[in-house]
C-alpha cells in the first residue's frame, strides 16, 4: 500500500453531529436506520447496565467496576461489526461489547465479582476473557488470527483497548507482527483521555494514536468514538477489507472516561469538573436519538420500550448477582486444561478424598450430637 492510504485523516470521522444532524460522507456509507436503530437500543441497555453496576460496587456485590458510561458506542459498535464466526478480545472495560456480544450479562459481570477469571464459555461466544492487565490481550488476539489464518478459517479478530494500552510493549509486538504477517485483525483504541490519570499529552507526542498504525505499516483511521454510525462505517470498513486479505488496521475512537478509572479511584484528583462538563452534550446515546426521532424512527413509544426492555434485564442481573454463590471446590481442577494433566488429577483426587473425609465428619459428628441430646432426653 501506498503510505497515504495509511494515513488518517486530520480530524475524526463524523457522520452525527453533536445536535444529532447527520452528515453523509464521500466514501463511508451512511449504515440504514434500522442498522442504528438497533445500535440505539444496544445503548441503551448498556448504560443501565454501567448504571446498574456502579449501584452494585456501592452496595458490595461487585468487587470493582471499571464503567465504560460515555463510551458505549465503542462498545456496542465493536461488537455489531463481527460476523457470528469472528471473535472479540476485549479489556476490563468492555462490559457492555462483552454483552452485546451476545454473553449472558450474569455471566459477563462475574469476573467483577470475583468468582472466576471469565464467567462466560469464550468458545461458545467467540468472546476471549476479560484481561486486566494492560494489551496482554492484543498478543492474544494476534496469535489468534494467525492461527485462525494458518487453519485457512474466514475469522477476523476485533481487539479492543484504551490509550494507556499503546504506551506497553505488548501493543508495539502485536501491531508490528499483525502487519508483518499481514493478519485479519482491527485494533480498536479506545482514546478516552486518561490512562488512570495520566493524560493522553504525557503518553505520546504522535499527531495521533492512529499515526500510529503507519510506522507499523498498516492502515490507522480517526473516528468519533461518541458516534455510532461513525463507528459502524469505519470499523465495518476495516473488518470487510481485513476478512478480504486486506490485513490489520488500527482504528482511534476518541471518546471520554465520564466516570473514574473505577470505583477505586478519584478522579477529581486530576481533572477538573469543567473539563468533564462539554462532554455530557456530546452523550452518544442523545446524538443517537435526536438523530432518530428527526428521521421518524424512533417514536417515545418505542423508546420507552428499549428502557423497560433494559430494566427488564439490569434486574435479572441485580437479582442473581445478589444472590451469594456456592463454592465448587472441584472446579478448580475442570477448567485448567482442556486435557487434564496427570498432576491435576492426582491433586483433584486427593482434594476430593479430603472433602469426602470432612463430609463424612460433620456427619457422624451431627449423628452423635443428635444420640446424645436423645439420651439425655430419655435419662430426664
């Protein structure tokens, strides 16, 4: 490719204004209404859901929460881009891509409570775990596509991260080999200003993220990340081209972190209530909709609608969640390998004995509580 189609472009990729007026562009199709008419109701059952989960956090029944509110069209775009035969990486952050994915919202929040690494079966949702530590995850879903590719698959991979994910090394090893290689993966950062509380101006001096992409050799695209036609037309852009042999494209969302790093942080410390203020009025959810109503897509009816449909499931989600969990202690042993191990059996045996052991303790020892209070029944 010649070095001016890797180039983004000056500014971020447009199609719905902040008012909600949309702007046809020269070369990304504008996606159909009822395309984002869906989209919206993606967006709205994934801010009830960071809603829910913020209350959640308060009243002790997730551990940690890292909200994605504002960034939702990221989210839901990343996910309504895939093909049922591709697969999603996403961070801790992704809660809502996770569930538009498809997976279980129960499942997905489990991670957050602390009952497993991934609450959700990957393979059955085509969605890898939940990586916390920053990029690990874009390895991941490079060795994965280059798999996918060898097994002559038609998988293309969306890995997603944030700004701070660029600053690790691991994201500099995945972008070069998937360009080398030539891979069928979209990289999608996730700009939203802070990683934690360094600011994006002290991470990197690059025009922007998506610059990135040309040094690496492959396409980098700048798109509203508050936009979700914006983000449709450009991440589907990447996708086609990428399941066409087009290889890797990294694509720049810029969005805004409208809430702390997570409940454990204050962001307050770092960045100032005016800074967050311009940011509410470019809410992706109210550009959507304004956009909607003014095509006559979207009556109040219907939106209501989208909301009660979004409450129906942010309380199946408080109800299970609150609902306290049962210890398996065999499973530590079932979800290891995909073959157990010689070693794994031998510790799943011994643990198994012991529990059996202790069964049968409490047992005789309640047996023997029992004759003894009879005893002493009859002796009065």
């Amino acid at each position: 490719m010649h070095a001016d189609d890797l180039m983004p472009g000056d500014t971020p990729l447009r199609l719905i204004d902040e008012q909600g007026s949309g702007h046809p562009h020269e070369h990304y199709a504008f996606p159909s209404t009822e395309v984002l008419r869906d989209g919206y109701g993606r967006l709205v059952l994934g801010r009830r859901l960071n809603d829910q989960a913020d209350a959640l956090v308060r009243q002790g029944r997730l551990a940690v929460y890292p909200s994605s509110h504002g960034q939702e069209a990221c989210e839901v775009a990343a996910a309504m881009v895939l093909d049922e035969g591709d697969w999603l990486f996403p961070t801790y952050r992704d809660s809502v891509a996770v569930v538009s994915r498809g997976v279980d919202p129960f499942e997905a929040f489990l991670l957050l409570r602390g009952d497993w690494h991934s609450g959700y079966d990957p393979k059955q949702y085509r969605v890898a775990p939940q990586a916390t530590p920053l990029a690990t995850q874009l390895l991941h879903a490079v060795g994965f596509a280059h798999a996918a590719r060898l097994r002559g698959e038609d998988t293309v991979v969306v890995a997603v991260c944030g700004d701070g994910a660029t600053s690790e090394g691991d994201f500099h090893e995945a972008l070069n080999f998937a360009a080398v290689f030539h891979l069928p993966v979209v990289f999608l950062v996730q700009n939203n200003g802070y990683a934690i509380s360094v600011p994006l101006s002290r991470q990197t001096a690059a025009p922007s993220l998506a610059h990135k992409g040309v040094g690496y050799g492959m396409r980098g695209r700048l798109v509203d990340g508050n936009d979700l036609a914006a983000l449709l037309a450009v991440l589907g852009e990447a996708v086609a081209e990428a399941r066409e042999g087009g290889g890797p494209t990294l694509v720049e969302a810029i969005t805004y972190r409208m809430k702390s790093h997570t409940n454990a942080d204050d962001a307050t410390r770092y960045r100032s209530s005016a800074e967050v203020e311009p940011w509410i009025a470019r809410d992706p959810l109210l550009r959507l909709r304004t956009w909607l109503q003014a095509q006559g897509a979207l009556t109040d009816e219907a939106d209501a609608g989208f909301r009660a449909d979004a409450e129906r499931v942010a309380l199946d989600l408080r109800t299970r969640i609150m609902a306290d969990a049962e210890p398996q202690p065999l499973d530590l042993f079932a979800y290891v390998y995909a073959e157990q191990t010689p070693q794994l059996r031998e510790q799943e045996e011994l643990l198994a004995a012991e529990l059996a052991a202790e069964s049968a303790s409490r047992t005789a020892s309640a047996s023997r509580t029992v004759s003894t209070a009879r005893a002493e029944e009859v002796a009065r």
